[in-house]
C-alpha cells in the first residue's frame, strides 16, 4: 500500500481530540505538536484547508517534514512546518482557524491562550485543549478571554486523567470552571477523577486557605446527595 495512503494511527487520547472537532478550518494549528501525530491524522482526512504544525524542538521537526514529505505530497496536501514558539509566531487575518494545544502544563497553555488573543484581537478562532493539569486555572483563562464552550470531556489513558476542551470565540455554552457537560458520574472514572481532584486541591487549601478554599467548595457542590457525601468522606479520611 502506498505510504500516504496508510492511516496515521493514534492512541486513545488523540483519537477522542479529533473526534471533537465540529467543523472544517481554513486552517488548523497543530501547536507544541512534537511527532504531528493529531495534525497528520487531520491532514489526511481533510479537516481543514491547510495544517500547521509547530514547535520549537529542530531535530523533531526535521524528522516531522522529513515524513510529511513521504506521507502527505504537497501536489494533494497543504502543511507548514513552523520552529518556532507559538508566542511569536505571525498570524495570518484568516477564519475560520482552530489551534490545538495538547500535551503541555496549565501555565504554558494559559500563556499561548493569552497570547494568542493578544495576537487576534479582532479575529474569532477556536482552540482545542488537553493540558497535562492546572485545567481549574486554565478554565479561568478561557472564561476572561471571553471564549464559550463547544464540547468537553473527560479521557482516561495509561491511568493519568486529561480534560479535553474545545472552544470558541463566537457564541456559545458559557464555560465552567470545575467543568459542565464532561461529568457523568454514573461512570467510576468520573467518580475517580473527582476524588482525585478533591484531593489535590483539598491539599492546597491546606495551605492557603484563602487561594483554595473556594475552589475545593466549587468541586464539592459537583455531587449531590450521597455519592457527594461518599466522595467527601473518603476525601477527608
């Protein structure tokens, strides 16, 4: 079979990231993409009209452009391999855009949010997200940015916890920043994932009060009734 007929193949947490996506793009920014597995998948089934991938790491992105060129011709395939970090990267005044940001810290993401806002002013864009933590914080950064939400969920893989987000800058869900629409405590990873997080933050307020007490009050009035009780009780214990 021909190389760039063959599959890009993904695991389960990109899979569920692309299996977001509600619409095509102009252009989708495949950010801090390190092996361009997302972006190539995205590439290969059209989703938008041209894929950008970025990163600052040179050898990876030699070896990126070495196999797009293999894999995605550009007589069939529009891409662009960016070295470069994604704050100074030049915008071009096109929609729509979508960049995904997956696989890098609650600061960093923030940081490029911000950025890029900064960066489009006048200019709507979507952004998919899958931080590595701080999703409290990140969510927060979304909501003063003005972005709405258009899908969330809750991915389990090789026992570590992700929040995908996908948002927009026109109109929308608001955004919650303990999260909305991910939660389906009827599954026990949900269950789990919320335990989890109780803890961490219940951690924090056990240092600074004032910073995390709230946010702890936040993730609790997430369950009513018993199964709330029962999260709480194992938390404090």
């Amino acid at each position: 079979m021909n190389s760039q007929r063959t599959a890009v193949k993904l695991g389960g947490r990109l899979s569920q990231l692309g299996n977001m996506l509600q619409q095509q793009y102009a252009i989708i920014w495949d950010c801090c993409c390190d092996h361009g597995l997302l972006g190539m998948s995205l590439l290969q089934r059209k989703q938008a009209d041209k894929v950008v991938f970025v990163d600052i790491l040179k050898p990876q992105m030699a070896l990126l452009e070495s196999e797009l060129q293999q894999r995605f011709p550009k007589s069939d395939y529009d891409w662009q391999v960016v070295c470069q970090d994604l704050r100074e990267v030049r915008l071009p005044p096109i929609k729509p855009q979508l960049f995904v940001i997956a696989g890098v810290g609650g600061n960093k993401t923030i940081e490029f949010i911000n950025s890029l806002c900064a960066g489009m002013p006048e200019l709507p864009f979507d952004l998919l997200l899958c931080s590595v933590h701080g999703n409290y914080a990140m969510r927060k950064a979304l909501m003063n940015q003005g972005f709405c939400l258009r899908q969330e969920q809750i991915i389990l893989e090789n026992k570590r916890f992700y929040e995908a987000i996908y948002v927009t800058k026109n109109a929308g869900e608001a955004i919650v920043a303990t999260g909305s629409d991910m939660w389906d405590f009827r599954q026990a990873h949900h269950q789990a994932y919320l335990q989890r997080t109780l803890q961490h933050y219940r951690k924090k307020a056990a240092a600074n009060s004032a910073e995390f007490r709230a946010v702890v009050d936040e993730y609790e009035r997430l369950l009513p009734g018993a199964l709330g009780s029962e999260i709480k009780d194992k938390v404090v214990g």
